[in-house]
C-alpha cells in the first residue's frame, strides 16, 4: 500500500514535470535546478550568475521551508523573482514549479535558476521540468560527500565545488572528491569556483553560455 | 489516502520510537540525536567526545546513505560503533535503530549517540527513541539558518554553534542567529564551540556530563 502510494506520487510528479519542460521549451527559456546541502552557496552564486548574464535574461524560483530572504536577496540583484515556501516540505517538486511559472513573465527570460530547499538528498529524486541539474558542494562541507550522497552528484549534469577560497584554511583534498565523481559521474563538468574572489567564474559562465542540450 | 498513509507510518514510528526509549531507559543509557547539515562537523565532534567521556561508556549508531567512513572513524576513537546505511533515505528512523541497538552490547555504556543522516529537514520529523536531541549549525553555512529550517531548531534540546575557528575569516553575524533562536527555542542553550581548536568544548562536555532529563 505505501509503495504503491509513493509510485502514483512520484508518477504524477513526472507526468507534471513533463508539463513544465514542455511549457519552457516552448518559451525558450533554458532551465536549471541548483541542489545543495544548506548553506553550500547557491544564493550568492546566483547573485553573481545574474549580474553576469544580466538581471532582465534571468529569472527565479526559490525553494525555502520559510522565510523569504533568499528572494529578496535575488530581487534586489534585478530578476524576476518568485519564491516557494515548502513549509516542512524537503524538496521542491513539479507542482510547486508549475504553480511558480503561472506568475513568471517569461516573455524576454533566456534563463530560469531554480533554486531548490538546502539538501542533499530529497531533492534528487524530484523531476521539476528542468533542462539540465546541478549540483554544489562547498569546501568546508568536507571532502567525503560525493561518496556519501551519491544519489544526487549521480544525476547532475555540472557539478560546482565552491567556497574555493577557504581552500587554503582547511584541510580538503580535490583529487578525493575527484576520485569519487570518477566512480559516479564522468559526464558532469566539475568547476571549481569562488563568488567572493570571482576565481573560476568564467567556467561556469562559459558553460552557462555555450550548452544548450 | 496519501495523507492517510503517511499519518500510518509516522505513528508506527512513534510506537517504536516509544520502545526504544524504554529500552534504553532500562539499560541506563542516555540517548542524544545528533542532527545538521551534511558537513557540519557531528562526526568531528564525536571524536572528541568519545575521547573525553572515554570509549567504553559511549557507542554510536551512524546513518549515512552510502559509505561506511564516519563509522570506520568513530570506531577508530574506540566506540562500540554500527553503521546504517539507509540507501536513498533522508533520515533514520525509529525502526532502523532498533535494529542497530540489537547488534550493540549496551552493558557498558552510559552514552548511545545516534549521527542522523546529514539533512536539516526531514530527520526533525523521526522520533528514534532518544532523550535528547542536539543540533549542529557550522558557521560556513551561513547565519540565515535557524530561519529557515526552523522546524529543526524548535525541536531541540541543544544547539552547537560549530566551526568557531572560521568566524574570523567568514563574514557571520551571531547576533542574527540568536534573534532567530529568541523567536524560536528559548530553552535550548546555545553553545559556541570548535572541535579543532578545543575552544567551548567545555561547556558541551559539561552539558553532557550534568543534564539528565
């Protein structure tokens, strides 16, 4: 009974999933989902990402339990900005998106950042309609959470170590977390970036700019 | 019937949480939930827990969804440790601890720690039977935390500021966390601590040591 409960649940996600992707494809909007653990950086990576590419090609989606500080945060870096509170809720999911795209004017956005509740491990299972995922990891995370949360770097398609410049006050070894994405996701592009010092942006920009699959 | 059947599972788990507490209670042996974020620092902070309670009073059970290294640490500390892997779980629950307090000899031991799987959303929803429940918040997640995943926060006993060795090269705000907190947990007392400088220990391992309710 609770499987098959699940099933229909996860069933119905997708089929909406569907929905959404077919919706933004229409508009040409290219969409992306940004899973993390709490506080790994994906608010100030989108700060960055939209000052770059410019705030009217840009919009949001904010997943949060509660609050609202994460929008007003990407409001004020000049997107379009719609925030979803899940409230005990540990995932964003496609319903949620749909409900968020009904109030998006999508008419000049190029790109759309979801960015989805701070976890590492619900969220992965979750189909939105994105266009492609990604995942962040920061350095004071530490070096083993490829290994440990496998699900999510599995079904990425870039991966962002962050933070990159607490390299040098902690002790964090790259060819680990190398070594595991080895082992669960050689087709990811892996970029190591810094929002505060700007080192490595250009990578993400680039592939921001270029990939369109 | 969705709602239905979570309302099952979650008083299923309940009636076995209820179980685990009194067998733990009958064995004398105080029960703590450690909950955070992925990369916090509850494995650290376990090491050096272990170290100063002494080995043969502690065990621990550790949840992870893949990779047994925070086991293979904690026991290289001398615990009595058994790992838990819960494949694409997002907490543990009350059943899979009492399936690992069957593989523990409790007849030494005066302290189970029981390390949730690292998510700062879905653990706070599992009671597994322990007596007090701690959370750990590291200062690179940022101080916008205790807002959002307030549903953690309301739930504890205790609440560890961790990684205090960064406040110094980190743009953090205490106060804001603590005028989170008033709004959210009063009773909880709030511990600044850094498990690789030694600095605060003391009052966590006091804590440990006196409150027994």
């Amino acid at each position: 009974m609770k499987i098959r409960v699940v099933e229909n649940v996860l069933k119905a996600n997708d089929a909406l999933a569907q929905e959404n992707r077919q919706r933004l494809d229409e508009a040409a909007v290219r969409t992306i989902n940004l899973m993390s653990a709490p506080g790994s950086g994906k608010t100030t990576l989108l700060e960055k990402t939209i000052e770059q590419l410019g705030a009217e090609r840009c919009a949001v989606l904010v997943g949060d339990l509660q609050t609202t500080r994460d929008a007003e945060r990407l409001e004020k870096a000049g997107a379009q900005t719609i925030q979803i509170n899940t409230g005990k809720g540990c995932h964003l999911s496609a319903t949620e998106v749909a409900r968020g795209l009904e109030e998006l004017d999508l008419d000049k956005v190029e790109y759309l950042f979801i960015e989805n509740v701070g976890n590492m491990v619900c969220p992965a299972g979750f189909d939105l309609g994105e266009h492609q995922r990604v995942a962040l990891l920061s350095i004071p995370e530490g070096d083993d959470k490829v290994a440990k949360y496998w699900t999510l770097f599995q079904s990425v398609d870039a991966i962002l170590l962050t933070k990159m410049d607490l390299l040098e006050v902690l002790d964090y070894d790259i060819n680990r977390v190398k070594a595991d994405l080895a082992r669960i996701n050689t087709a990811a592009p892996f970029m190591e970036v810094s929002s505060k010092t700007g080192k490595g942006m250009e990578q993400w920009f680039n592939w921001l700019k270029n990939k369109q699959d």
